[in-house]
C-alpha cells in the first residue's frame, strides 16, 4: 500500500512512516509485560518537563500552527506519558492497539494503526475542502472545515485527523486481522524516529500471528 501526500501538507512539514501487517488473531492482555514496564519506566517522570523533549516540542508546534491549543489536545505520545503519571497507568483496550500504545508511550511518536479491510483503496493526506464528515472513536459526527490535514482512503472517507484523531470507520476491533500502521512526522522530528516506532509496532504484532508485508516505507 502507498500514502500519497498532497503537495499542500507535505510544505506543512507533514510526514508518514508505514507498513502493514497481516493474519492477526487479535485478543487482550498479551502485552501486559511491555505495557507494565512501560508504566514503571515514566510512572516517576516530571510531567511539567515532558514539554522540553524535542519530539514534543516538535507536534506541539505543529499543533500550534493548525490553531490547536497542544495545553489543552496533547499529542497523543505525550498524553499517554502524562495518564501514566497521573493513574500509573496506560489503558488496555485490544493488543493491537494496546501495542501501539506501548511503542508511542516510549518514543513519543504519534502512531495510527488501521483496520485494512476497511480502507478502500490506497489513503492520500490532503487538506480538507470544508464539508467533509468526520466521526471520532468516541465522539459525535462532526463537519469539517477547511484547511485542516486529513488521511482519507480512496472513497474519500476520512480515517484521521492529522496527527491526533482517528475514525470509527476504520478503527481496529477484536475482529481485526489485517491492518495499516502509520506513524505521523512533523518538521522536527527525525524520520528515523518515526520509522523505527512504526517496526517496532510491527514487531511486537508479529509476536501475534502478524505477517509484516513490506519493510517500513
């Protein structure tokens, strides 16, 4: 599969990393150990410094830049560094998505993870038009305005708010076998960070049945 960036947010300094990974038997509670030594590393960090760390510094100026208060809607690597903080500890939802977590958690970096069969087509970044419709995971439908980074599949149907939302439509279940990972790069942020984030989320899938189509492009 490709990702196709429109020209209008690759000069925003938008970038992906992705691969994707087939034949999962999804389930719950297989990556407890990662997810535990994850909360054990940060459970004792200073919450106010995470604001320093360049890859943070990097989303947060982005997200400035888009009109989004970073104060107020985190990144979602720093989110999850601040919930392990504040409760010790991270949620579980399914282990696919609970790997995710495990690797955003640790390296910060945004990381989007997509149900496959339900993307038609190959997905393009673009800017949106105004109109579009846009149903967050756990959240009301809503109508986009203009200028906003989206990832829409080959219907048009929009998967991701660019870098911190993701769609119900095409959100990972426990029936999920196949999916797309995609790790979300800003000016400032080293693609190799992003790239090795998104392996490594393959990485642990593949401890789950996961066949890793191609190498992290």
């Amino acid at each position: 599969m490709r990702i196709s960036i429109q020209e209008n947010c690759a000069s925003m300094g938008i970038f992906v990393k992705h691969t994707e990974v087939l034949d999962l038997v999804n389930g719950q509670g297989r990556f407890e150990g990662e997810l535990s030594a994850v909360e054990s590393k940060f459970r004792s960090d200073n919450p106010e410094s995470l604001k320093d760390i360049p890859v943070i510094r990097a989303y947060r100026d982005f997200y400035w830049k888009l009109g989004i208060d970073p104060t107020k809607t985190r990144p979602s690597g720093e989110a999850l560094r601040r919930r392990i903080v504040r409760t010790g500890k991270l949620p579980r939802i399914n282990d696919i998505v609970d790997a995710g977590n495990v690797v955003s958690a640790e390296t910060l970096v945004s990381i989007g993870i997509y149900d496959l069969d339900k993307i038609k087509g190959e997905p393009n970044l673009v800017l949106s038009s105004g109109g579009e419709k846009f149903e967050g995971i756990g959240n009301k439908v809503e109508v986009l305005s203009p200028g906003i980074p989206i990832m829409v599949d080959g219907e048009g149907k929009v998967m991701h708010i660019f870098p911190h939302r993701d769609s119900v439509l095409t959100s990972v279940g426990l029936s999920t076998k196949n999916v797309l990972i995609v790790g979300a790069g800003v000016t400032g942020i080293d693609p190799s960070l992003v790239e090795e984030a998104v392996r490594l989320t393959a990485k642990l899938l593949s401890r789950i049945g996961g066949k890793i189509v191609h190498e992290v492009q």
